[in-house]
C-alpha cells in the first residue's frame, strides 16, 4: 500500500473514531477490516500526528499547579482543591474533606489497614463528605490518643464513623494524645490495650493525616488535650513549624523534639516516613510554612490542599 493510500486510510478511520463516535467494531465491518487493524491504525494516527489530543482542564481545575508542586518536592501526586482567595476555615475544610472522600472512595482497596490521625477538622469533613462503602478493609485504626482531657472523645467517634461507612473494624486507641510526662507515656504505652493498637502501626497500608502549625486544631483547643504554652515555647525556639499526628518538625522536616523528650501517644515520624501511602489533608495559608517542611521531610506521598496554599508552596523562601 503506498504512502498516500495508507494515509487516506488512518484519516478515514480516524475520522470516524473520533470524529463521528463510531466504535472500532462498526468501523471494521464498515470498512471490512479487522478489528485489531483498526486499532493499530488508531494508535498510529496519535503516533504520527494525524490526531493531536488535547486536555482542557475545566477553570476550577489545576493539572500544570498539582504538577510543578509533585516536580518541586518529589510528590507522587498533589490534588489542589478550587476555592476563593478569602474562603473561610469551613470552606477550606469542606473542600479538601470532599476531595479526600472522592479520593478514598476510589483508591480504597482490599484488605488495607487504615490509620486516622483523628483530631482534625479537616479529617472531619472527609468522614462527613464519605459515602457508605462495602469495603473489605483490615479496619480503621487510630493513629493518635482521642480521650481529650475534658473527656472530649470526638477523636475516638471519628474514627468509629470512618469504620461504620467502610464496613470494617476499628481499633480504637485508648489514651489522650500527650501525657503529662514521658514517664506517665512511656507506662501507658505499656498498658496491654494501648500497646495492642500500638504495634499494629507498622502494619498501617494507608495513612490520612492532618498537617497542623504550633497553634492548635479547634478539636484539640476544645479537648484540651495539648500542649501547654511552655512546652509550645520551647518548641517554637527549636525552630518547630508543624506536626503529624501531634509530632513537631522544623522547616526541612526534622523532628524537634527526642524520644525522650516526647510525651505524645502517636505514630512517629518515623512510622509515618516507612507507611506506604500517606495522604496529608492540610489547607490555609497560616499553614504553608508546615505543609513545605511535611513535604521536605519525606512524610507525605498524596498533598490535598486549596489552591491559594498551593500556590505558595512555589514561593521562594528567604
């Protein structure tokens, strides 16, 4: 077949393909060709030119964003969340609580264990914003103590909600986030139901976290289950910027605080660098400086924040 002939033949099939929605099948026995021709024929007309596809991406969507923040810190994948330059608190929290139930709804899978750091508004949201899934998960596992001192155990519904929509267990962690000492941690930690729901966070498949700075979330201001201004002194002047699951770390990422130093009951930083997929939920420009130092320090493989934030993250820094 010459040159010409084999051109007129792709523009013919390609034609139809794309043009006027036949499928392959009708277009093989339109043409009397087989059916795998077809598809070579279409895979060659994108290969040489004769089709140029294009992507345009609706206004409230941002691929070229998401990509420059996953080529600038090494990120999987980044998903910028569209809201308006002056949105409220509510509004960052509802939309990036959407996009991570979308994201959950379809990249759930068999037999993962799921871990909640739970003292999130954000993490809230996504629970609100989830539809009932027939999952066959592991089970939903608690990543950061939920008995507030007040006796708030918002924490601890959260995640027994998560597991109620996923139709799985839960694992429940049965302590407050920071204790008053590391002493008092360190015997809690030994206590048979916390250290039961402790060493299964090496096992943890998938990880959704919150990105909080030095002030604390609204569910733990309300618990008062956090630091005292002394301790938050101290972690200011060792240079912290923000914490996963209640674990402070400085610009570059780095842990501010020793193990024996640190009164949290919580997985690690460290557990958190090893877990396979962690999906960091984190928006508000007060929280650029923390989102940057949790991306240069290794912990997070998926970033939903809101665009304003997202673009500061492309903002050189002094």
């Amino acid at each position: 077949m010459a040159k010409q002939d084999e051109q007129r033949l792709m523009v013919k099939i390609a034609t139809l393909y794309y043009v006027e929605g036949l499928k392959q099948s009708e277009i093989a026995q339109s043409l009397t060709l087989s059916q795998s021709f077809v598809s070579r024929i279409l895979n060659r007309s994108v290969k040489e030119g004769v089709v140029k596809i294009s992507v345009v991406p609706p206004a409230n969507v941002y691929p070229e964003l998401e990509k420059a923040i996953e080529q600038t810190y090494n990120l999987p994948q980044a998903i910028v969340v569209d809201v308006p330059d002056q949105a409220s608190s509510l509004q960052i929290k509802q939309a990036i609580g959407s996009a991570a139930a979308h994201y959950l709804e379809t990249r759930l899978r068999n037999d993962e264990l799921i871990g909640i750091s739970s003292w999130s508004g954000t993490i809230r949201a996504m629970v609100d914003a989830l539809h009932p899934l027939n999952s066959a998960c592991k089970g939903v596992i608690q990543l950061l103590g939920g008995v507030g001192a007040n006796g708030n155990v918002q924490a601890t519904i959260l995640t027994q909600n998560l597991a109620a929509l996923l139709n799985c267990p839960a694992w429940l962690l049965p302590s407050q986030s920071i204790e008053h000492s590391v002493s008092d941690r360190q015997r809690l930690s030994a206590n048979a139901e916390v250290a039961e729901v402790l060493s299964k966070f090496e096992q943890v498949d998938l990880a959704i976290v919150g990105i909080g700075d030095l002030e604390p979330s609204a569910l733990l201001r309300n618990s008062g289950n956090y630091y005292d201004g002394k301790m938050l002194q101290t972690l200011a002047a060792r240079g912290a910027v923000g914490d996963i699951c209640l674990h402070y770390f400085d610009a570059c990422g780095q842990p501010v605080l020793k193990a024996e130093e640190d009164p949290v009951i919580g997985m690690e930083l460290a557990q958190v660098k090893q877990c396979p997929q962690v999906v960091g939920l984190a928006g508000g420009r007060e929280k650029a400086q923390a989102i940057r130092g949790a991306l240069l320090g290794g912990y997070i493989k998926v970033l939903i924040i809101d665009y304003p934030t997202a673009r500061l993250l492309l903002t050189p820094q002094d």
